[in-house]
C-alpha cells in the first residue's frame, strides 16, 4: 500500500516465470541453473511474500519445468515441461510437493512465444488455450481441457512436411540417457547409404523438441541427408543434475554424447558413416568448432556464431555473467578452466573443411571469435571460409540473410559429403 519496494530473495540461480499466490502470501517461479527469460527451464520453487528461503517443490524433477501459473481451487500450481525431448504437462501442490502428470506428447506447445513449452490456462484450469506442432503437424491454435483439445485454426491443415519420418533415440552416455531426434530425407534411397548431418542446438542449457520446420529441414529435404538432432549432457528435458553435468566440463562430456549418438544414427537408419558432417549456431557453433580439434569423424563442418577462445570471450560479449556459475570463477581467477574448453589451444588438430559465419553486430558471441578460429584455419591451410553478416545481430533478421545463409551451409556439405 506504500509503495515500498524491498527485496524477499536473493537468488543463487537464475530464475523465470515469477507468480504470485491466488492469496498474494508467496511467489512461484522457476530456478536453475540457466533459467533466464525468455528460454527458461528449472525446478519449481516457492518464496513467502515476507522474504526468506526459497522452498524447493520438485526437486528430483526428471523433466525442466518451462512455465507455470497458480490454479486456485483447490490450490496447486500447473507447469508446462520439456521431459525426453517431448512436452508435458503437470501440476505440483504447494503444500507437499506431489507432482501428478497431466499430459504428454511428442511435439511442441506454446503459447505464443518464441523458445518456452507453455499454455494459456482459464482462471480455474479447466480449459487451455495453446499452439500445437510438431515434425509432421504445422502449428495450430487449439482449445479446450488439457488433452482433450479441439482444433480451432486450420490455416495450415494442407501442408504436408517435405523430409521424411522423424524418430526419437536413445544411447548411452554413461551415468546418462542421452536422446536425440533423427530426422530421415524425404525419399532416402533403399540402396545407397545417405550423408548425415549434426545439428547441435544453442545454449547450453536448451533442447529440441519436435517442431516444424525440423530443424535442419532444409537439407534433409533438398539434398537427401539424415539430419541427428541431439540432446547431450546440458539440456534441458532430464532435470537440473543433467543440466548440471556440463560445469567445469565444456565441449568433453557433451561432445562424447554427440560422438556416441552418431553411433546410434549409423545403427539405425542407412547412413554412410564416412560422410558426416557438423553445423550449430551459438554454443552449438562453439561445439562446431571444438568437434573439428577433437576429432576426424566430420567430413565438413559450419561453425555458426561460435567461440573459439573463453578467456578473451569473457572480456568481448555483452552477456559475460551467465558463465560464473558455469566455469566456477572468473577468467581471472581461474584461466585454466577457460583454456581447457577453447578451441583455439587445439587448433592445429584441425584438418575438417570449416565454414565460419557470423553476424556483424552480434554481443552474444562477437565476431573476433569467428575471426580468430578463421584465419587460424587459414594459417594452418585448412580449407576455411569466413562470412560477415551485415547489421546483424545473434538472431538474424533479414530474410534474405537467412536464405543465404541456408543455401551457404548447403552448399558447404554438399561441396564435402556428396
């Protein structure tokens, strides 16, 4: 009634989806290790109105909570998920933490925004509003109760997906189940064995769940290559110990994931293991470019918005306080732990053909890193490219940009595995 503002946590996480109680008395939001907005995934913790510690409802949650809103009667809190690669839904009570599944499916839903699972709920929860789609489904706006939805738009019922079957797999990665999304050509050939490409997501903390287009579908349905969609040791979708599993560990753990999963591709669909080859944007152009120092199983690769360096990264972005918590200190504190995931201080294992392409104005991963990787490879005469685009940040905008940076990556495997 004042007006006062005063602080009632101080958070050792990141945190998203802050909501008030029905009664006003607490917060629900949800924490993680990389739970900021608008890509947010977690574990769902309370925090009284007064202040105080946070309360933990879920902590052994075997999924990422990705949204959530307070239903009233009787009091539980409804959360959307990323679980396996999947979407879910589910509801947690305040009171004992007892978390009962309400749905689950193999595609994604939002409500309306870019990157989180969500829904738009009525005030008592009874009925649902969302965006469905999916790798054979163009998204939708549907309604009703949850899992009893009726279609309401049909804007896109005639299209059809111009790549193949899409299946989900599963391998081993130690202590963890990693699974991925493998998504076949439209037509592959009963009688050749196609090329394979490895699209690594961003991140870390993010994942993939079936949406459309799939990703990597325009090489899948122009060229005739199976595209691996992983999602390794980081992501969301197997809870916050998983999420956990690459601190202190950059492009190690993760990498041997997505080395082992293209194992599994070669097993289980008519793919040449000698044509294979890796793209990604973000960290997955830092994977992109730690792969090629680690390994010659990629034939080619496309390094998109990478990271060649984490000791000058650190000085460089615009975004330098997500990676404490990752790394453990600063790069002035403890070097070593930066230098140990850098791309650049392997850079003369290097021998995989590497386009490098980058936006010019982008502070998430600036252009010195494309640079530097760039004419590391050119010193050394590995084959190499380097493309700048103009005014554009870590998100294009341009279409035009964006078709040409489609028809460059395409042209890169096509030129290396075909």
């Amino acid at each position: 009634r004042s007006g006062e503002a005063r602080s009632i946590l101080k958070p050792a996480m990141q945190i998203g989806m802050p909501r008030w109680s029905p009664d006003g008395t607490a917060v629900a939001f949800i924490g993680g290790l990389m739970s900021d907005e608008p890509i947010v995934g977690g574990e769902i913790f309370v925090v009284s109105a007064e202040g105080g510690e946070a309360r933990n409802l879920t902590p052994d949650l075997p999924a990422s909570a990705t949204w959530l809103a307070w239903l009233a009667s009787p009091e539980r809190i409804l959360f959307a998920e990323q679980i396996d690669g999947e979407s879910g839904i589910a509801t947690v009570a305040p009171g004992d933490g007892r978390v009962e599944q309400v749905w689950r499916g193999a595609e994604t839903i939002t409500a309306g925004g870019a990157f989180s699972i969500g829904l738009s709920p009525s005030r008592d929860g009874r009925m649902t509003a969302l965006i469905r789609h999916s790798f054979r489904n163009a998204p939708e706006v549907w309604a009703g109760p949850i899992g009893a939805w009726r279609q309401v738009t049909r804007t896109n019922d005639a299209v059809r997906p111009p790549w193949g079957e899409a299946r989900s797999l599963h391998w081993s990665g130690g202590r963890w189940e990693i699974q991925g999304w493998l998504i076949a050509p439209l037509h592959p050939s009963p009688e050749t064995r196609a090329p394979l490409i490895v699209l690594v997501h961003g991140g870390p903390v993010g994942a993939v769940t079936p949406t459309w287009p799939a990703p990597g579908s325009s090489l899948a349905l122009a060229a005739g290559y199976f595209v691996l969609v992983p999602n390794p040791r980081g992501s969301l979708g197997k809870g916050e110990a998983f999420v956990r599993a690459v601190v202190r560990d950059f492009g190690h753990g993760d990498l041997d994931d997505i080395l082992n999963g293209v194992d599994e591709a070669v097993r289980s669909a008519p793919i040449d293991p000698q044509r294979v080859g890796i793209t990604g944007w973000s960290y997955g152009g830092f994977m992109t470019m730690w792969a090629v120092t680690r390994t010659e199983r990629f034939r080619a690769a496309v390094a998109g918005a990478g990271v060649a360096n984490w000791q000058s990264y650190y000085g460089q972005n615009g975004i330098d306080q997500w990676m404490i918590p990752f790394f453990g200190a600063s790069v002035y504190d403890d070097p070593k732990i930066y230098a140990r995931s850098s791309p650049i201080n392997f850079v003369k294992n290097v021998r995989t053909p590497t386009l490098v392409l980058v936006g010019e104005r982008d502070i998430e991963c600036p252009p010195p890193q494309s640079f530097e990787f760039y004419k590391a490879l050119k010193t050394l005469g590995v084959e190499t490219g380097l493309v700048v685009y103009p005014d554009e940040g870590h998100i294009f905008t341009d279409p035009g940009h964006r078709r040409d940076r489609l028809a460059r990556i395409a042209a890169w495997f096509d030129a290396h595995l075909r």
